[in-house]
C-alpha cells in the first residue's frame, strides 16, 4: 500500500491521499489544510521520510524547524493530525497518529484579542443597529454603550432593568440615556409576559444564544457597510472592546 518517497518530491500516492482528505473540506478550511499539508509532506520529502512512517519525533523536529508564532504552529499540528485521523479511518495508516502529541509539548495558542471599531466605524453600526430592529438596537447599543460581557447580558432578566440601571453578575450597570431609551421602547413593544422574561429575546420569549448575537451583530455590520474584513471578524466581544477603546479615548481627550 504504502509506497517509498522520492528524494525532493512527494510520491503519488501521498499526494493522492492529501488531495483526498482536503476534498472533505470546503472554503478557507480547505485552502489552510492544503497549506498545512503541504508544509508537513514537504519537509518529510525533504528528509527523505515517507509520511506514512512517520513518528511523533519527526512531527515535533518539523513544528520546532518553524519560526512561527505558536497559534500558527498549533494550527499546523491541528491539520496534520486530523489527515492522520481520516487515513486511519480510511484504512491507509495503522501506525497511530504521529501528530497526537503529549499536552506538555504542543504548541501554545496565543489568546485571541477581540478587535475594536473605530469611532466611525461604531457610529454606522449603532445606525445600522437603528434601521434593523428594535431587538437589534438594544443589543448593539448596550454592548457599545455600557460595556457588558456578551454572557452577561443573556443572562439578564427583565425583572434587572429598573430603566436606567442594569444589574448584571451582581453588580448596577448605569446605562446611559439613549441606549435605555432603546431598552425601554423595546421591552414596551414585548408580547411575552409572565415568568423570568429575558432581557433579550426572540418573538416567542424564548433566550438567545450567544451565537445568535454574534450573527447579529456581523448581519447589521454588513448593512452598515463596514469593509468585508472587519465584518469577518467582529464580534460581540468586539463591541466590548470598542466600548473600553473609546472609553479610554474619551478620558485622554479630556485630559488633553
């Protein structure tokens, strides 16, 4: 089954199996497993090493012959290992995963850091938020506005909001006028009674999801005509750091 490298070159048969399993993919998944692969066949070309031979040692020499950030490193094993995971399965490799590295060597991922709005940035979107619907209002405009956690405020109950002020994990939120406004006008306009009403909500009353926000929040940035790479990469936490951004820029305006 299994046929020998050629110095410099992958065999056919890897190849074909690379190939194979990054058709199981679509999109940019697709395109970074290719990259990946690519990447890790290439440099087992280079040393003469048929991939499907390959050990643990080998996977950790190729991470550590990479000056790469360690999100990108991790990344790579992700890759590699899942192709071993589909050859296993697909019957092309019995000799265990090479990429399945002990937790204590891995590379580490980097936390991600939420992206901020510029200031004209977050005025379209508030806008946006505006013309979309009241739901969407008093979710872009409290998490711009008061900086809450996007938990935090799925969490709240209607029975928090006194109409100025937001109690959320524990603590009073003040929340300033016009997004309270939005927040008073949008729980007026609510049909559901009765019960731990959430402070957001669908149509039938029922909570939403942080992946619900998320949506959300990206579907109004679209119609606010953000360029297409912030669009792809905001996020509720996004907001959130938008609020502090803007925060601290207002504080060093007055103080300047």
């Amino acid at each position: 089954m299994t046929e020998l490298v050629r110095a410099g070159e992958p065999s056919d048969l890897i190849g074909r199996l690379a190939a194979a399993f990054i058709k199981t993919k679509r999109g940019h998944t697709a395109d970074a497993y290719r990259r990946d692969l690519t990447l890790w066949t290439g440099w087992c070309h280079t040393h003469q090493l048929d991939p499907l031979h390959a050990g643990s040692d080998h996977v950790r020499a190729w991470l550590d012959s990479r000056n790469e950030a360690g999100t990108t490193r991790a990344r790579r094993l992700a890759a590699v290992s899942a192709w071993y995971r589909w050859l296993t399965e697909e019957g092309h490799h019995t000799g265990g995963n090479p990429a399945d590295l002990p937790h204590e060597v891995r590379p580490t991922r980097e936390p991600r850091q939420a992206s901020a709005l510029t200031r004209e940035h977050a005025a379209a979107l508030l806008a946006a938020a505006d013309s979309e619907s009241p739901r969407a209002a008093v979710v872009v405009w409290l998490l711009l506005h008061t900086g809450i956690r996007v938990g935090e405020l799925l969490a709240a109950n209607v029975s928090d909001w006194d109409g100025r002020v937001l109690r959320v994990a524990g603590r009073a939120v003040h929340v300033p006028a016009a997004a309270a406004a939005r927040l008073n006008a949008y729980l007026a306009g609510r049909d559901d009674t009765g019960g731990a009403r959430p402070l957001v909500a669908w149509a039938t009353g029922h909570r939403m999801a942080r992946s619900n926000i998320r949506v959300l929040v990206r579907r109004v940035a679209g119609k606010a005509g953000l360029p297409a790479a912030v669009v792809a990469r905001l996020s509720p936490e996004g907001l959130r750091a938008t609020h502090r951004a803007l925060a601290r820029f207002s504080v060093a305006t007055e103080e300047g």
